[in-house]
C-alpha cells in the first residue's frame, strides 16, 4: 500500500476513536453521576432496591442526549464529511 493510504486510514481511525469518545462521554458521565447519587442515598436509606438505579439513569441519559443532540450530531456530520471528501483522494 502507499503511504498516502496508511496515513489516512491511521488518521480516520484516530479521529474515529475520539468521535466515539466523544459521543459517548456525556450521557456515560451523567448517567455515571446519577448512580453515585442513588448508590449514596441507598446506602444511607439502606434500601436494596435493584431496579431503583434504572429509570433514573434511563431519564437522564434520554434528557442528555435530548440536550447534546444537535452538538453531537453535527460532530458526526462533519466527521462523515469529511470521510467522504477525503476518500476519493486515497482511491486516487
């Protein structure tokens, strides 16, 4: 393979990779915020309920992505574009 297509399949799979970080890390990080705060107030309360970490972190992970939709879109709408304007270079 040439060298110009090693650099861009190294550099679409590293952008990829932060895509994926990014997307994801703000609903993991809220939802990840919401069970501390439930897991604390279990631990206080002493209820053992299972399913009573669920629905919260169900609705905040749904109001997140509500919330950081639009930001997140256009993040993976620009990634995708620029896949696409790059790719007929490579293929030459």
């Amino acid at each position: 393979m040439d060298q110009h297509v090693i650099n861009f399949v190294i550099r679409v799979t590293n952008e990829a990779l932060l895509m994926v970080i990014v997307v994801c890390g703000p609903p993991i990080i809220l939802s990840m915020i919401v069970g501390l705060i439930i897991s604390l107030f279990q631990a206080v309360t002493q209820i053992q309920e299972a399913t009573l970490t669920f629905v919260p972190k169900m609705i905040i992970i749904f109001a997140s992505l509500a919330a950081f939709g639009p930001w997140l879109g256009a993040a993976l709408l620009k990634f995708t574009q620029m896949c696409f304007e790059t790719f007929p270079n490579v293929v030459y």
